[in-house]
DNA sequence: CCTGATGTAACTGTAGCAGTTACGACAGGC
DNA sequence: GCCTGTCGTAACTGCTACAGTTACATCAGG
C-alpha cells in the first residue's frame, strides 16, 4: 500500500524537540529539526502545522521563534501522532458503487466496514503504547 | 494516507466465487466478479493472481476456465488476504537517511522499527478474526 | 526599522492505484 | 484441426498523494 512517512517524520519532529529541550533549549526551529531528519523546513513546517491543530505542539513567531510540546513527552502518544497526520481510513471500500442487484455487491460494505473499524482500532490501541518519551529513551539506547 | 481498495475488491472476488459455489456454480469468471465488483475483469485478474500466488485460489485456463477458492471459505481470513495483496509495510521509515551526528537522527529508525511492526502485527491479529465465510454471511445479512 | 523565523501558496518530480485496450496462450467442443 | 471463451499480461492513460523546493507575506522582538 501506499506507505508514507508522515507518522515517522512527525515523531521524529517531536522526539528532537523534547531532547532539545532536554538540553535546555527554550524553543526549536524548523531549520533545526530539518536538519536532523534530513529534509527540508518547509516539510516539517507543514506536518507541526497539523501537529499544531490537534494541540500537540504550540509555535512562537517573530524574533526567537520555534516549537515546544504543549504537554509533557510521556504524555503524548503515537497513537495522536498518528491521528493527527493521517486523517484518512487505512482501507478504502469500492471505487464504484458494487452492483446493488448481486447479494454480495449489496451487503458487502456493510459487512467490511466493521471489520476495517476494528482493525484500526487494533493498531491505534497497539500505537497508544508507545509515548514520544519512550521514542526518545529508545533512540538514545542505539549504540 | 494513500488508503487503497485492493483488500475490499479481493474480499468482494473471494465472497463472490464462493457464494457462486453454494448456488452449484463449478468456477466463476472474472468478467461476472468484475460485474458484480462494478469494475473491469483485468482487475479483477491481476487480483486473483495474486492471491493464486499466495495459494488462496486456483484458476483454470482453456474453455469452460475460471477461478475458485482453493480452500474451504471459512478458513481463509482477511489476514491472509492483506498479506496477499498487500507486501508493503503500513509505515515507512525516512525518506532520506537521517543525520546520523544527531543522537535522535542516529536511533530513531531502530526505535520506531519494532513500534511499526507491532502495530502491523495487531492489524492483522484483528484481521484473522474475520473469515471469507464471515464476509458472505454478513453480506447477505444485510437488509 | 531590521532581523529571523513562521505561515502558505505554487510548482515539480515521483510513485502507486484504477481503468482500459490489445493480444498472446491455453484447453475443451465441434 | 479449427473455433470459441477465458486466462495471462503488457502497455498506456488519468488521477491522486507525498516529498521536495522556491518564493514571499506575516509577525514580533531588539
């Protein structure tokens, strides 16, 4: 399927931020973060703009500006991370309409969707356990 | 995120050809799964070739040719039906090798690998709790 | 006012999915 | 031995999304 990046690169954004702060930094910048993940600015502009939305970050503009958590690392987990970047369902149902005349053709999104909602509900819970902190801890135990 | 179909329209095909086998039909075409699927047989063939691949099909070639379930339809689970049509992983790590100088750039793809593949594993544990069979019951359940 | 950073718009390149046409390969029936 | 119907597959198009880049307006502190 179509794999991107965007949890990896938004996690990777906040693990940066929490060691930055960690190190006594009050805020960090885009170009800062940029340069760790290796990518460009506007890039990680965009995905904390999102981050940002569902009040896991706050930014500062003008002079001296940046990013901060806006809650503690322990407390925020993958599972938002991921809800914040990837609004839309894992498993997309029919392209067109089936044919509603055929059995299968009518009850079959019915019957799918369920089994689509648990599943990502399985994966959600699965993210839920891991914190950015825990990112952090673990990244900085890779020898 | 680039959520695709694949697994829908191979969860229609394999319910199709197996409620096509309880109504006495001995194979089933792609041109009738593709009429009920409401898309074109060439799709539906590239599918099931897939999943022939994977041992969940068998089609036979000639006059009088068509597909049918190589195993009986209850033991064949949307697990392995994910695992058929879709190779990919669900998340990908960085796009570009992260700044390895940076002690977040340098772990953070050992931290986040078995993270990933734990939520991929409890996707697909909630995918095996539903069968094709499960898939044709509840379809035809539906009002 | 100057500076440095955010906030966006706009565009490009790349990749995958879905759809379509076309045609070769195959096997059974006549 | 040819006809027919279906699989098997290549090739192409249109569409969408992600990642990357440039450019520029906006903002706030010194």
């Amino acid at each position: 399927m179509g794999a991107n990046s965007r949890l990896t690169v938004a996690a990777h954004a906040l693990a940066w931020i929490e060691l930055n702060r960690r190190m006594g930094g009050e805020v960090a910048t885009s170009e800062q973060i940029a340069n760790s993940v290796n990518t460009n600015a506007v890039v990680i502009r965009r995905l904390l703009g999102e981050l940002r939305e569902a009040g896991l970050v706050e930014s500062r503009r003008g002079a001296g500006a940046g990013w901060r958590l806006a809650r503690p690392a322990e407390s925020i987990s993958l599972a938002e991370v991921y809800r914040a970047v990837e609004e839309a369902p894992l498993f997309a149902l029919h392209p067109a309409e089936p044919n509603q005349e055929c059995p299968v053709g009518h009850g079959i999104r019915s019957a799918l969707a369920p089994v689509y909602g648990d599943a990502e509900e399985a994966l959600r819970a699965q993210l839920a356990r891991t914190s950015v902190a825990d990112v952090v801890r673990d990244s900085l135990a890779v020898p």
